[in-house]
C-alpha cells in the first residue's frame, strides 16, 4: 500500500499529530507513505518516519526552502495550492491513496489524476467541520475560507470523518469514522487517585487556547468562584494564551516542550476541564490524554467522555463546571476509582496501533 498525504504545512496542533502518527504506524504495518508539502514549510514538528516531498510552484519537486512557512501568510495561498495540484498531478497515479486531511487540501486532490486504484483512493479524513472555525474570523478572506470548507464536503472523495458526529453532519455525508490515537506508553494513569493525598490542595488543569470556542474564558470563570470557596483549589494552566489581565495567585501556566512533559502535566492534575462550546461529541485530546491519565475530567461532552466515566455540563456554565469540581471533591474514593477506571477502559480503543491498524485496513478494503 502506497499512501501520499499532502498537507498545507507542518504544524504542532492536533491534527498534525494524528497524521505523523498514523504514517509512522501504517509503515510499521508495511505500508509506504510520503507527505507532500511546499518547499518553504517548516520540518515536522512531530517526529515522522515518512517521507517528505516537496514541491516549488511549478510542482516540481525541490529542496526545502529557508523562507518562512507559507500558511503563515494568505497571501502565498493561490501559489501552495496551485504547485500542490500541479505535483499530484504528477505524483498522484504513483499511489494507491492520496489522503487530503484538510479542506482546502481536498481541492487539489479532487482535481488531480486518480491514484492508481482508482477513485476510491482519493480518501478525505474530516478531522473537525472547518466552516466553524472560519466564521469566527473576520474579513473577506475569512468569508471564502468558509465557503470553500463547506463545498470541499461535495467533492467527489471518499470521506472518513474522526468521530461518529460527523457521519451525518451538516454537509458531511460519511460511512466510516476512525478516531484520532494516543500513545498508550506515554499518556500513563497516574499512581494515586485524584485528591488522595490529604493536605495537598487539588490541581485543576486547562489547556489554554484564545479560540472562543475552545471555552477557556469558561473555565477560568469556574475557577474564580470555585476558588472563592475553596482555598485548597490551584490551577495549572498549559500554553497560557490567557486573556489579557487575567491572573490569579493560586493560577500559574506550565508549557510542555514535548509530549513527555504533557504527558507529566496531566499525571500532576487531579481534575482537566475541557469545556468547549462547538461540535460536542468530535474527538478532543485533552479530554482522551487526561482520561488515559487517571485524571476526573469535566468537559461539555466530548469523545469519549460520557456520564458515566466524566463529569458532563452543559456549555457556558461556569457555575456548572465549578459544581462538578466540587462533587469530584466530595465523591467517595471507591465511587471515583470506578469511574476513573471506566475512563481507561474507554480509551483502549484509541491506541495507536488499534487506530491505525483498523485505519489501514479500511483503505485496502476498498482503495
């Protein structure tokens, strides 16, 4: 199997994770996989075996390019686009698959040529409903940004969606989903239960983000009344990105420099709060790490959270999150223990090596 993934360029967010991840493990499982990308995109910032093809303007391949990373600049966007339709034309027929993972990435992969098996190798793994994201922006740019995301979802790929909410979704029509994975031998349960240590305040734990929809504002709301109440309360905020002037003396901001030292962030919460407002039920990795971490999560319901291994609000109820906090407290160590343990039995699915095992059998199935 012969799999070429063209990208934008690389990023650290989440969906240049799944990407690394699945190519480095479909090659442990045979397969043989290349990213394509511009020439001036920055080196992968997660570790990826794979190769790595990269294309000038005219589409031929090239060199990497020391100028900066070109989705850093709208202005270089007809110019990736185009060298990217221009190289899998080329390209493309030499593949079994040609994986677009993004919406304006299906463009150039629904006009090239067909990979050599056929048009069920032109494959679209939807990893969120982009048209959210670009209608919180603002300009023109933005408006066409939304607009193409939306019609990419018509185009004539076969769609893979990352969470069973997509299936059905707006203008997604799919037939199968395959999750995002985790890596089960660094994201570890922590060795003692949340809040067992008596005396120790307990450590409430966001990932900071200034996307609205991420629900950051939300939760440090939670914490300030929770605080108020409750002087055994500290948070730990990863990345920052906090709104300007928010702080507070029992709040302080860690910043991971890798996955092992996220993976040792959520081991020292005892309670993440991943309260986001769009979307709910889609896949989110704060909430997957920390419930692989033997952290009580509180989240507005993503996957896989469900009320019966997470503590469920509705969105944009600070008092709700503060509540829940406060009934993780105060629940019997026995009842936690079991919830907790319920958490990792949810996250079994969603190795690596599950994830991409049953991902790569879906595109020989059918490519």
């Amino acid at each position: 199997m012969r799999i070429l993934i063209p990208v934008i360029g690389f990023g650290r967010a989440g969906g240049y994770r799944v990407l690394s991840e699945l190519a480095n493990h479909w090659m442990t499982l045979g397969a043989t996989v290349d990213f394509l990308v511009d020439a001036r995109s920055d080196a992968p910032y997660f570790p990826t075996r794979a190769g790595i093809r990269r294309f000038g303007r005219d589409g031929l391949e090239t060199a990497a390019d020391a100028r900066p990373a070109p989705f850093a600049a709208h202005g270089n966007a007809a110019s990736i686009y185009l060298g990217m339709w221009r190289a899998l034309r080329r390209l493309a027929p030499r593949y079994d698959v040609v994986l677009a993972n993004h919406s304006l990435t299906a463009w150039p992969v629904a006009l090239a040529p067909s990979p050599a098996r056929g048009r069920r190798g032109r494959v679209y793994y939807i990893q969120a409903y982009e048209p959210d994201y670009f209608a919180g922006e603002r300009g023109w740019r933005a408006r066409v940004l939304q607009l193409l995301s939306g019609a990419s979802y018509r185009l004539p790929l076969r769609r893979v969606v990352n969470a069973p909410i997509y299936l059905d979704y707006r203008g997604i029509r799919a037939t199968d989903w395959i999750p995002p994975g985790m890596d089960d031998a660094l994201f570890t349960r922590r060795p003692t239960l949340p809040g067992s240590a008596r005396g120790e305040p307990w450590t409430i734990g966001i990932i900071g983000r200034r996307e609205p929809a991420k629900g950051t504002a939300d939760a440090l709301a939670a914490f300030e009344r929770l605080a108020a109440r409750r002087p055994d309360a500290r948070l730990r905020v990863a990345y920052g990105n906090l709104p300007e002037g928010w702080s507070h003396p029992r709040a302080e901001v860690v910043v991971p420099a890798n996955d092992r030292e996220l993976a040792a962030y959520y081991r020292s919460l005892d309670i993440m709060l991943a309260p986001g407002t769009l979307q709910l039920g889609a896949a989110h990795y704060p909430v997957l790490e920390a419930m692989a971490s033997g952290v009580a999560v509180v989240t507005t319901g993503y996957l896989p959270a469900a009320p019966d291994n997470a503590w469920l609000v509705p969105v944009h109820a600070p008092d709700a999150i503060a509540a829940a906090i406060e009934d993780i407290m105060h629940t019997p160590p026995d009842v936690l223990a079991a919830r907790l343990d319920r958490a990792a039995a949810a996250v079994e699915g969603f190795t690596w090596r599950a994830v991409a095992g049953r991902f790569l059998e879906l595109l020989r199935q059918d490519a």
